[in-house]
C-alpha cells in the first residue's frame, strides 16, 4: 500500500489546514495535541520556577524541535531560533498548498487565515487585534514607526549606542535628510540599577524631545531595560516611547500594554520560534491614524492597522505558520519558557564564572538578564573566542567586539540540553587554561 497522501485527499487536508491553523485541526493538534495535554496535566502543580530544572519535562519540549547540536552546536538563538517541526511541516504543507494554483490557494484560502492569526497574536501579547500589524520581521515594524512619524527639523529624539544598528541607521538617516537631532547615550552593561538608567535618558530630555527609543532586551548583552520606568518617565513630559521588541517577544512573560509604551515592534523568528521572516507590530489604537505606513497604503491616515500590511506579495505559507508557532508557545507557557531559558542561562554562566580567566557580562539576577549573556576569556579577542570555539569546539556563537563591550554572545533556547551547554563550559575551561598557560609564557601554571 503506497502511503503517498492521494491527491484529493491532500486537498481536503490542506483546505482545513488553511482555515484551521488555529483551530482542533491545526498541525500542532494532529502532532501533539495528546502528548501535551499529557505534560500539561502531569505538571499543573508546579511552579515555573520549579519546572525550569525539570529535565524530565524539557527533554518532551526537545523533541519537538529538529535542531541538533550535532555536528555544530548553536548558542545564537538571539540571532534567530530554528522553529520546531510542527512549525516546519506547516510552512512545508503550506507552500505545497500554494503551489497548487498560488493566487487562489495563497489569496482566497491561506489568507482567511490572516485575522485568526491577528487574534492569536494579540492574545499573547494581551492587546487588541486592532493594535496588531503581521509583517516581515522587526526591522520591518520598527522602521514604520521610525519613519511614519511625523518629525520637525530640530525635534529630538534620544536612543542609545546599543540599540540595534537598523533602528540606529534610521534615526541617522531622518537625521541627515530631515534635520532631526538624534541624540545617544553610552552604558556600562550590565547595570543592576534601574534608577540608573531611566536617570540618564531624564537627563537627556531637552523641551524638543519628541521621542525615546528603547530596546526592551538590548541585544549585544542580554541587559533588560526597565522600560515601563522609562516609558513613565518620557510620558510625565508628553514624549512618546518606541519600543524595540525584537528579542523579549515570545521569550519574556509579559503583556504589551503593560510596558506603557505608545509603539512596539518585534521579530517572531527569534524566541517564539515562528517561521523565519515573520514579524509584528502593535501601536497604540489612538496612535494609528498619526503614523504614516512605510509602504504606501489608499488610505495613508487610516486609523486601520492593516494599513501597514500593503507589502505586496508575501510569503502566506510563513505567515501563516506564525499561527502553529503560537500553539506550540501557548503550550509551554510563557513563564514556564521564560523560566527555563534563564536557568539555562545561569546554569552554565555560573559554571563558567568558576574557571580563571573567564569573565562574565551579564547579570545573573532575574529583573535584568534572562537568555542572553556575553563572556570572554583573558587573552583572547572577541573574534579569536568565537572562532576557537567554532573550528576546535563546533559551538557557534557571535563575536561583540563593539564600543565598551567585548565578548561573544551566547544565546542557548528552550531546546538546548544541560549536556549542550557542558560541553560549551568544557570548551571554555579549555581556552581559558591554555591562554593562562600562554600569558605566563607557555610554562603553565
Ligand atoms: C534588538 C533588535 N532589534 C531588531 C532586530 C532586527 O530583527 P529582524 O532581523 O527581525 O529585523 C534585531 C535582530 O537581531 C535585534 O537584536
């Protein structure tokens, strides 16, 4: 007996598919629906917190994923996550669907699939699905705010050295050809101190500043910014507060709104784990009608977020594969994730702390790191860390050889194993010993 689907039957399969990304027939529903309705009942009564050393009910979360660390082991999930497989099979299934015949599959079936896919979203991020743009990715949702917004020569807006360089290349740009004053602030991260740091972009404000541009979880460090204190601060003084996103969404238990920020932009290819090239924006429902689409809508004032949507012809099946990411997300939990992913975190920062040599920067207390941390060892650059660790280790990670920072960053995910992250530690101690032995003229200690 063939097992190849028949036609009519991948038909009908894909047909309630399109519709039902979100519904008893989604993917993630037919894959796993019993397994983690299982988990989900075993472990109702513990704590995140407690859930997060649980290796019984993480190694179930691994499986779901393809990404192996074998033969190269990836700590720069904050470059962008692989997505785990029901996410995959989505995608695949809807790229198939689309191929059937693209403009009626992609425009009269997977696009119905679009304000289902709004609602999940809003509902994660404790918004309404009027606030909530899908776009491409978070450079993409930033950079409508950064030029939608309506800006006068001479109008300040306040970012610092370490938000990410697309948002950094925007301001600069409106700056060059508009006049605007785009003022940015230096750190020393890691900062244990939130006072310390809504106090320099008080001091910043000047009766022209119009905007702050804050990244919630900076990524060159990990460092989380207390955005809610800042977006308190700038509004006391009628500033508004862009928010970037792109690395707390999905990863971070939080709502929205509760930031108090007036724009928000993020990837969904990072910790939620969607489709690569997915992204979304939320502005302010008051908000919408004041800022300009970056690509051109019929209805450029429209106070509809779909106006930010015009981007012509786009991937369905990735979009559309948000959807499955989402279930797959809601089934974890976002605290028990962002539990787990700070353990990971601490579980080898603190082990590397142990070895001389190796040095930390990132806080290892909860309000201000969670995934992300950089480390260094003594006597090696950035660049000869990360390339050590790739050609002698296979562990990837990304060299931040920038301003006052320098490490390399590292990253692990929901996915990532205790003995993945041994093996990282093992790495190090092995570096950081032979440069010790190399500093003190190859004699050893
Ligand atoms: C803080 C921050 N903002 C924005 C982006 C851009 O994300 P995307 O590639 O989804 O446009 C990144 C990417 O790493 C980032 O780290």
């Amino acid at each position: 007996m063939s097992l190849k689907p028949s036609r009519r039957s991948f038909l009908r399969r894909a047909t309630i598919l399109a519709g039902g990304a979100f519904s008893a027939q989604s993917i993630f529903n037919q894959t796993y629906g019993s397994v983690f309705d299982d988990l989900a009942a075993k472990y109702s009564g513990i704590a995140p917190a407690d859930l997060a050393y649980d290796e019984d009910y993480w190694s179930v979360i691994q499986q779901g994923y393809t990404a192996s660390s074998a033969p190269v082991l990836n700590l720069n999930n904050g470059g962008v996550s692989p997505s785990p497989l029901v996410v995959q099979q989505a995608v695949e299934r809807y790229g198939q669907l689309s191929n059937q015949g693209p403009s009626y599959y992609m425009w009269k079936i997977l696009d119905q699939g679009r304000e289902p896919l709004r609602e999940k979203l809003a509902l994660l991020g404790g918004a309404d699905p009027e606030e909530i743009a899908i776009n491409r990715n978070a450079t993409e949702a930033l950079n409508s705010i950064i030029f939608g917004l309506d800006l006068n020569r001479g109008d300040e807006v306040i970012g610092c050295y370490f938000d990410y360089g697309n948002m950094m290349h925007a301001w600069h740009q409106r700056a060059k050809r508009e006049g605007i004053v785009y003022k940015q602030l230096s750190f020393d991260f890691p900062i244990e101190d939130d006072d310390m740091i809504v106090q320099a972009y008080r001091e910043a404000i000047t009766e022209k500043t119009k905007i702050i541009h804050v990244t919630h979880v900076i990524n060159w460090i990990g460092q989380i910014m207390p955005v809610k204190k800042i977006c308190q601060m700038a509004h006391e003084r009628g500033i508004e507060v862009i928010v970037d996103g792109a690395h707390s969404f999905g990863l971070l238990d939080f709502k929205i709104p509760e930031l108090e920020g007036d724009y928000f932009g993020t990837s969904l290819h990072k910790y939620l784990s969607a489709p690569i090239g997915s992204g979304m924006l939320w502005i302010k429902k008051e908000k919408i009608s004041k800022v300009w689409p970056l690509l051109s809508n019929g209805d450029p004032q429209s106070g509809n977020i779909r106006k930010f949507e015009s981007i012509g012809t786009r991937s369905f099946p990735i979009e559309q594969g948000i959807g499955e990411a989402l279930n797959f997300h809601n089934a974890i939990g976002a605290k028990r994730k962002e539990e787990r992913v700070r353990y990971l975190k601490n579980y080898w920062a603190e082990k590397a702390l142990e070895i001389p040599g190796v040095k930390l920067h990132a806080s290892l207390k909860a309000p201000y790191s969670c995934a992300i941390a950089g480390v260094s060892v003594a006597g090696m650059s950035p660049k000869e860390l990360e390339n050590s660790l790739m050609s002698r280790f296979q562990i990837h990670t990304v060299a931040i050889p920038y301003r006052n920072l320098d490490c390399v960053r590292v990253s692990p995910h929901i996915y990532t194993s205790l003995s993945d992250l041994d093996r990282f530690v093992k790495a190090l101690s092995i570096l950081a010993a032979e440069n010790a032995n190399f500093d003190m003229g190859g004699k050893g200690a």
